[in-house]
C-alpha cells in the first residue's frame, strides 16, 4: 500500500513540475497579449484620434474571432494532440499580437483584434482539456488553480512592465511607446510556441521522464474517473442543459474578469495618477492579492469538495468590490482596495469554474462541450468592454457600467449554486 502510494504521488509530482510550470508561463503571456492594450490604449486613443466606444468595440471584438473558431480548434485538437495545435496558436497569435503595433484607423484595429481571436481560439480550453488527460477530478483544482494564476500573475508582472515600457521606449526609433508595448509583449509568445513543441508530452503514456508504474497508475485513475462520464459525444454535451447553465454562470464570471482587465489602468490612471509607471504598479496591487486567494480557494476547493461553493462566494465578493469601487470612485485609496477585492473575487471564481465542467464531461464531450462553455462565455469579453466605452463615452464616468457588471457578476453567483450536486463529488 505504501508503495502503491508513493508511486501515485511521484508519477504527479513529476506532472507538475514538468508540465504546470511550462504551462502557466505560456498563458501569462497569452493573457498578457489579450489584455495589454488596456495600457496601449492610454495613449494610443490620442495618438490615433480614437473614441472610447471605438477602443470598447475592438477590445471586445477579439471574442467574436474567439467565439467562432473555439469549438473547432478544441476538436481539432484532441485529434492531432496538444503539442502540435497550442505551438501553432502561440506563434500566430504572437506574430498578429506585434501587428497591433502598426494600426493606423479603428478598421485595422478591428481586424486585428478579431484575427487575434481567431488565432488564440482554443488555447485556454485546449490547456483545460489537457489537463484532464493526465489528472483526475480530485486533484484538478489545485491544479488548474495554479494554471490559472498566471492570468493575476499577469497583471502583477505584466502591468509595471507594460508601464516601464510606456514610458521608457516612447519615441525610440519613431515608434510610440505602445507600439513598442505590443512587439515587445509578443516576441515571447513566438519562442515559447517553437519550445512547446519540442517540450510538451501528449498523454501520460508518452512521457519518457515518467517510470512505466507512474504511468499505470496515472491511467488507471484516469480509466476509473472515466467510468463516471456519463457523456461520451460532442452532441452530447451540446445538448446537456448542464452545460448550458454552466456556460450561463461562465458568461457572468467573464463580464466582472474583462471588466476590470480591459479598463483597470484607466480607472486607476483616473483616481489621479499620471505617471504610467506608478499606473503600472499601482494596477500590480490588486492582481497580487488575486494570486494569493486564488491559490489558497484552490486548496480549500479540492479539500471540502465543495466546489460550487468555492465559485460562488468569491464571485460575491467580486460583485461587493466592482459596487464599492464604483461608490467610491473619488476616493483613491477606497477605490483601489474595492479595486482590489473585485478582482480577487471574480478570478478566484473564474479559476475554481473550471473543476465543474469537468467533473462530470469525459471525451469529445469534454473537448466540444468545454469549447463551447468557454466560446460562450466569452462573448462577455466582447460585451463587457464595448458596454463600458459606451457608458463612459455618454456619462463621463466608469461607475454605471461597474454597477452593471457587478450584476451580472451576481447572477453568475446565484445560477452556480444551481448547478447539480454531482460536480462536489
């Protein structure tokens, strides 16, 4: 018995320390080159002679390419396996990210932003899907927690960078700081892409570095876990109202994420700072407590087993934080902790989601009805940014459309504690 366990534990360990790392460094900077022209735009606007309404409607018009090809790009996927499909969507979507840095009018900035959705279809679910290949429901919270830091780790890294890079690069060559910001923030998503190939390992039994009895072990509990699915085909889950719910409560989780990601550095630029740098760092304060949370919820996550709970309270206290932060919006000092608290919440739940889809989808049925959960679900990061511009465009003030997303950040709270009791399993 003991060595029974001494194997299941070395054969993880060894996953995790191999594949974890790789992985949550791929997506910092796959979240990074999705969000980051949340800090061009602090000048690029200018620059360009753009309106709010016009950066809202190209921020979020990333979701429509996202949306389109999510579903087909997690299929394709499971069929010719992790290591050849993310290399491809990391080195186009980094070669269309640095493009950015050459727009001239809205209508490039829309093409652009929506070919960079295209290419990035299928990364976060792909990397969701995978993970299921080589751990079983119990131990994927914490894991997918850990994954899904990067997307705090980011904004804690990610934000001083992109203001450092603002302010130190513009004017050098005759580019603008914010041009320098895309090539910059691009180039690592190109080499990381190329490594990946030659790094990752598709399927437990693939993986040299692991010894014949781990790899047992792993697929066994992988075969055990399977047993349970009781969905095996894409149309399965397509039409499993399960699925439709959780992608209802996903939908509402993303409105609070992109909400904040998209326009955090120009609230924080309005409390008073002026400085891109100190922007930079201040935006860093907020996704540093995220990290922290998110990684502790996920070890309570996996421990009770209660993991609609574990969603569903973090996502109010997003909601208390996005309507504090909208009160308070004069106050800088309350309305960065308010700032601070939103975020915590709404990435904390957007993290802990991803162990309810797959407790109970194996199979196609995972790669199509994660996809579609996912495609859905971020049409709110093509909403939640267009709705703000508009607001802030019509009433000069960010506070109306918090409020709005702090709603639906709500409902999301409500609809995941309806999910079935079979996900605390």
């Amino acid at each position: 018995m003991d060595s029974h366990i001494a194997t299941t534990t070395s054969g993880y360990r060894k996953a995790t320390l191999r594949i974890v790392p790789f992985l949550f460094v791929c997506y910092f900077f796959a979240f990074l080159d999705r969000v980051n022209v949340g800090f061009a735009k602090l000048h690029m606007l200018s620059d360009l002679q753009l309106s709010e309404a016009v950066y809202g409607l190209g921020a979020g018009i990333f979701f429509i390419g996202y949306f389109i090809f999510e579903v087909p790009s997690n299929l394709i996927l499971h069929r010719v396996g992790a290591r050849l499909w993310i290399a491809r969507i990391m080195v186009t979507w980094g070669i269309i990210s640095a493009a950015m840095a050459f727009i001239t009018s809205p209508t490039m900035f829309y093409i652009l932003r929506f070919l960079l959705g295209v290419a990035e279809a299928g990364f976060f679910p792909g990397i969701i899907l995978y993970l299921t290949y080589w751990y079983p429901a119990e131990r994927r919270g914490r894991i997918i927690s850990l994954f899904m830091a990067a997307i705090p780790v980011s904004g804690l890294i990610g934000s001083p960078i992109s203001g450092i890079i603002l302010d130190m690069s513009h004017g050098t060559h005759g580019l603008a700081g914010w041009q320098w910001l895309f090539i910059i923030e691009a180039l690592p998503s190109c080499i990381l892409g190329v490594i990946l190939f030659f790094f990752l390992t598709d399927r437990p039994a693939q993986a040299r570095w692991l010894t014949a009895p781990e790899i047992n072990r792993i697929e066994a509990d992988l075969a055990a876990e399977a047993k349970q699915h009781d969905s095996h085909s894409v149309k399965a889950a397509m039409t499993d109202w399960r699925v439709w719910l959780l992608s209802l409560v996903y939908f509402g989780i993303q409105m609070g994420v992109y909400g904040i990601g998209f326009w955090l550095p120009t609230i924080v630029k309005s409390s008073g700072f002026t400085s891109d740098t100190v922007v930079g760092f201040v935006t860093a304060i907020p996704y540093l407590a995220a990290t922290i949370f998110m990684i502790i919820m996920g070890r309570s996550a996996d421990a009770t087993g209660k993991r609609r709970l574990h969603v569903a309270l973090p996502a109010v206290l997003g909601v208390l934080g996005l309507v504090g932060s909208g009160i308070f919006a004069s106050n800088v000092y309350i309305a960065v902790t308010c700032l601070t608290l939103a975020t915590m919440g709404c990435i904390t739940a957007l993290a802990l989601f991803w162990s309810l889809p797959s407790a109970f989808l194996g199979g196609f049925a995972a790669a199509g009805g994660i996809a579609m959960i996912n495609s859905v679900g971020n049409l709110a990061g093509f909403l939640s940014p267009y709705m703000v511009g508009l607001i802030k465009d019509a009433t000069h003030s960010t506070s109306p459309a918090l409020y709005v997303i702090a709603a639906a950040v709500l409902i999301a709270a409500l609809l995941a504690t309806r999910v079935p009791r079979i996900v605390d399993r």
